[in-house]
C-alpha cells in the first residue's frame, strides 16, 4: 500500500491508497484489527412525538494529532446527554465537533485516556470496485461488536434523507452486508483492513440493501469540521430535475432518452443566470407528473452525465462553489454547451420545502 497525503487549506488528511491484492476476505482477522475501534454512540432526543432514546455507532480516526470518532449527523441531531461506549464496555460523555446534514457526517470528541482510541486507517473509496467485498460493523438494535459480511453492489448512488432538505447525499456505496437500526456511523471496511465508507441507511423492508458514505468524502470533510465545526463547500447548481427515459422522450417529441431534464430553475441561482432553462409544460405519464420543454443535461466537463446519480457523483467529487463547469445540454434538439459558475448550497434553514421524490442539485 502507498500513502497519499491530501493538502486542504492548512490541514491535512492522509488516506492510505488501497491496492488490489486478490487475496479472499478474511472477516476474523478484520473483526480482530477494527472490532476495538468501534463505538456506540446513544443519547436522548426529544421531538413533537415526546422523549426517547437513540442509539448508533461510531468509529476512531487520528487527525491532526487528536482522535476523533466519525459517526453519522442523523445519529447526533439534536441529541442531549450523548454518550460514546467502546468496546471494552468504558464509557464517556460526548461532544459534537462538527456536523454536515448533507453528507450525513459528524465527528465526536471524548475526554478519554488515550488508551481506549484503536484509530482506523480510511482508504481510497474511489478504487472500489463492484462484487468487492466487504464487512459492516455496528451496533444493530443495542447488540455492539456486531460484524455482517457482504459485496459492493454498486458505487455512486444517490440517497434521499429527511436530514438533508431534499438534496441527495451523493456518491453513496451500495452494498449488501445486513444492517439495522443501531449500525449507523459504523465503518464499512474492505478485504484490505482499510474503511471504505460509514454505514448510513438501509431500505425498509428490504434484504441486503445498505448505503454508506465513502471514505473520499470524509476525508475531504473531516478537516472542515474539525476546524470550522461545519462544511460549507457543497456544490450548488439551483435546480430541480428528473431522469430522462423512454416514455418521456416519447412525450418531448425526442430521440434523447438519457441525461437529466430541467423541471424548473431557481431565480438567480447559478442555472438560471448562466441562461439554462426549466420546462414549460405539465405532462402526466402514468401516474407521473413532469414538467417538460426544459434543458436536458447530458455532459459535464465533457464528461457523460447518463442520470441524476451521475450528475450528483460528478459534482460531490469534482466541483467547489466558485468553479466554472462546461454543462452540456440539448435544447431543442440542438447540443450546445454553456458554462456555469458553481454556487454555494443553502443553509438547510433557508430552503423552501421541496416535495417528497423531487430531485435537486
């Protein structure tokens, strides 16, 4: 393995570069190198329903000579009397450092001794590949140290929660290990020993369908939130949209059936002053509504933009508020190319609500 050091204002993360070695997973012999890194991490919350318990998990990094443990927002959101338990049953109050809704991330501070942080290494998630293994470790309804064994189903997943104000938490990894209330903000961790994302959601009522953070996006987050308790460097295009498909290309009078399509755009967004248009017209497709007559997206950079999960990948892990994209589109049945300033996302308090299934960006 080789060691890469990213360099992000005056802070520093180092990753460790994964290489594929063939060799089979060995769920013991991870089990014995993270199991002492993993936490639970539980509090009380109380909302309009009434007062109530919450339970996750967690994991130590080491950064800038301090340990943290990484574990999920949705986990700490407005949490009081938070605690973190390691493994050996030790116990310690719990401070938040810094959170992103967007990302579904925090990191947590405790005034322990230095003896109980078994700090794990975060990998590279981008070298994942498809069919790769890998374990999740967490604390699945209260039963700590649990360790579940799976493949990465896909990569560059798009995943809609409450938490984060109708916009996706991009880039996720699908994976198939079985998780469950009590596994978020545990580490996924591949046959390398290295943490390739945290655990933040499964599907209800499904089997084997579990989404997690990569660990590229943590370490791109961590020294934002360490020092500045937040991070503000989402991209942010002003935009809602929806997938092209067959039956909607019918219904525009098109041959294009990929790319993303502009529903609508909002005033004084970055889109909107770059001169990209929303549609002007409802039409209903099954049970479906779209609004049509708007741009299709199909290229960033010159680079394929197929769906709303690639446009979301492609802006989590290339573009910052500040940065011009050359966004290709079709109008018309014309391909055209206009460039569009990034902007800044939304503070969550200052966004309109947005209806359930709207994808935006």
């Amino acid at each position: 393995m080789t060691t890469t050091t990213v360099t992000m204002t005056t802070t520093t993360v180092t990753m460790t570069q994964r290489v594929p070695t063939g060799e089979q997973l060995d769920p013991v012999a991870i089990y014995a190198q993270a199991g002492p890194s993993v936490v639970t991490v539980q509090g009380i919350i109380t909302d309009i329903t009434g007062t109530g318990s919450v339970l996750g998990a967690g994991f130590v990094i080491a950064y800038s000579n301090s340990y943290y443990i990484i574990t999920n927002f949705h986990v700490v959101d407005g949490l009081t009397d938070s605690t973190v338990t390691f493994s050996n049953g030790d116990a310690y109050p719990a401070t938040v450092v810094g959170s992103d809704p967007y990302s579904d991330l925090a990191v947590v501070s405790v005034n322990a001794s230095p003896s109980e942080f078994h700090p794990l290494q975060l990998g590279v998630s981008s070298s994942l590949d498809v069919g790769e293994s890998v374990v999740a470790i967490g604390s699945p309804y209260g039963l700590s140290g649990t360790i579940t064994v799976g493949v990465v189903s896909q990569v560059g997943r798009t995943l809609q929660e409450d938490t984060a104000g109708g916009f996706a938490i991009a880039d996720t990894i699908q994976f198939s290990a079985a998780i469950n209330p009590g596994n978020s903000g545990g580490p996924l961790i591949s046959s390398d020993g290295m943490v390739v994302g945290i655990t933040t959601a499964s599907a209800g009522g499904s089997e084997g369908l579990g989404f997690a953070i990569p660990s590229d996006t943590i370490s791109r987050e961590v020294p934002y939130l360490v020092k500045d308790g937040k991070y503000d460097r989402h991209a942010y295009l002003g935009v809602q949209l929806v997938d092209m498909n067959y039956q909607l290309s019918r219904a525009m009078q098109t041959t294009t059936t990929w790319g993303v399509l502009i529903e609508s755009t909002t005033p004084n967004g970055p889109v909107s002053k770059a001169g990209l248009r929303g549609g002007t017209q409802d039409v209903t497709i099954g049970d479906q509504r779209y609004v049509t007559g708007g741009d299709i997206i199909i290229s960033f950079d010159g680079k394929k933009i197929a769906n709303y999960d690639a446009l979301s990948a492609y802006l989590e892990r290339n573009a910052v508020p500040g940065q011009t994209i050359q966004v290709g589109i079709i109008r018309s049945g014309e391909q055209m190319v206009v460039p569009v300033e990034i902007g800044t996302r939304p503070q969550l308090n200052m966004l309109s609500p947005v209806p359930i299934g709207q994808a935006i960006a």
